[in-house]
C-alpha cells in the first residue's frame, strides 16, 4: 500500500457552513453592554424613584382633580371605584419612573 502526500504552501480553512462570521463576538457586546445597563439601573435605581415621586408629588392636586367627579367629598376608599383609582395612580407612577430611568440611562441595549 502506497500513500501519497503533497505539499503545498497554502493554507486552507474550510470552517463551519453556514456559519455567520462575528456573531458570538456580537452577542458578547451585547451581554456585556446590557450587564452595563442593569449595574446602571441598579445604582440609579433611587435617583429615579425619588424623581418619579418628586413629580407625581408636584401634580398629585391634578391628578386627584381629575377622580373628584367620580368620588366627590367623603372617604374616597369606601367607594366602590377606588380600585380603578389606585391602579391608574401606580400606571402614571410607573410611567413616570420609567421616564425618569431613561432619561438618566438610556434604554437597555437589545
């Protein structure tokens, strides 16, 4: 039995087919970019927070005006409606907070 060799000066690579070049080098980027973003968020978690609620605290007057006419006077929890109020208050809270959070970081990388 006969084997034969052949030299050559090239170098070939013929890799993994279909394959997209850079794209684990990508997604590392990404992880490690959006890593940033939520050491960011945390560390800026109360800055945003005591914004948010420095905000809703400088409107609460409007805000309560607008719910006066379902509630009117007395004790506004008693009412059946106050549900519908609570959670329209945590809904401009939390858009608020979100604003606030991006406007000091920015959006998450995705």
């Amino acid at each position: 039995m006969t084997y034969k060799y052949w030299e050559t000066d090239e170098l070939q690579h013929f890799g993994v087919r279909g394959m997209k070049w850079g794209v684990r080098k990508e997604a590392r980027r990404l992880k490690r970019a959006q890593r940033k973003w939520d050491r960011a968020y945390r560390r800026n978690y109360v800055k945003a927070y005591n914004k948010a609620s420095e905000h809703m605290n400088a409107n609460i007057d409007s805000f309560n005006k607008k719910w006066e006419s379902v509630f009117g006077a007395g004790n506004w929890s008693l009412n059946p409606r106050y549900n519908e109020y609570i959670a329209d208050y945590e809904d401009t809270f939390d858009r608020l907070f979100a604003t606030s959070m991006k406007d000091i970081i920015g959006e998450r990388p995705h």
